[in-house]
C-alpha cells in the first residue's frame, strides 16, 4: 500500500497540480470575475483557470459547476442554452455583488497571483518533475529492498525533507 499509495507517478504531481489556492468561498470571486470579461461554458472556465495558473491547478467540474449553479441560486448568475450546454453571464446583481466585495475580491486575485508565480513556476514543475521521477525509480522497487537498504534510503530522504524544509524557512 505504501508504494502504491504514495510513489505513483503522476498521481503525486496531480494532487499537487490540483491543489485549490482557494479558501471556501473565494471560487465564486474568480468565476464571477470570469463572467465579467464574457460569457463562458463551464469547460471555458474550468480552462480559464488552468491558464491562470500556468497548469497547476485544474478545478474539477465537481466544483466549478456547484458553485455555478449557487451564483444561479443567488441571483449573481444566468444561464442560457446553446448548443445544448449551458452557457453562463453575470447579471447587473453580480456586478454589484463583485464590486461590493471588490476587496476580497482583489485580495483573492492577488493570492493568486503570489500562488503561481510566473517567475516560480518552471522552477517549481521541474522540482515536482523530480519527485515524480523518484517516485517512479523508487516505488517499484522498494518492496523488495534489503532492511538495510530501506534503512539507508530512509535516512536519505529524511535529511533531504530536513534540508528543504530549512531551506524553506530562511
């Protein structure tokens, strides 16, 4: 389970990639944001934010299509049929709402912004392109390593986390 679990491949890149920089609520901001410039599918902004973030993080229709359908619920959004899929507007009652709330609105932006740093993001995709790479060179492997290799792999990548980790508190 251990191997599985934790040296999968991508699987260990992706729920990096998918880490929401939102704290609950905040979503609502950046979609109404959205529909300010123009209208859009849902998959447009599901996209949207995808490029916004330089590939690191890519909503799940499970969350992007709720949170639509509340704006709905709350009068901030409209939808309308084409093509048989729904596409969404921001209504003068979402504009208000936006720019009443333009300062949570403004410090969601500039969270993301500090979040995907463009000058940090190539850096950070090859550090979790390495990871990805250990875990590929590792994982299958491990089970069957002598105790004293997985005791000298383990004290490997616990100095290793010790060192990153004070590399990050500097």
């Amino acid at each position: 389970m251990f191997g599985h679990r934790f040296y999968r491949g991508e699987r260990l890149f992706n729920s990096f990639r998918h880490e929401s920089p939102f704290q609950k609520g905040d979503l609502k901001y950046v979609i109404l944001d959205l529909l300010k410039d123009k209208p859009r599918y849902g998959y447009e902004i599901i996209r949207a934010l995808e490029e916004q973030s330089h590939g690191f993080y890519k909503p799940s229709a499970g969350v992007v299509y709720p949170t639509l359908q509340m704006l709905e619920e709350m009068g901030y959004a409209k939808s309308t049929e084409r093509d048989g899929k729904k596409v969404y507007t921001i209504t003068a009652e979402g504009d208000q709402f936006l720019f009443e709330r333009r300062d949570s609105a403004d410090e969601v932006k500039s969270h993301m912004r500090h979040h995907w740093n463009p000058k940090n993001i190539g850096r950070v995709g090859e550090i979790m392109s390495e990871v990805v790479k250990l875990g590929k060179s590792v994982g299958p492997r491990i089970r069957s390593a002598k105790p004293e290799q997985l005791h000298r792999i383990s004290e490997i990548i616990s100095q290793t986390r010790r060192e990153i980790e004070d590399i990050l508190e500097e």
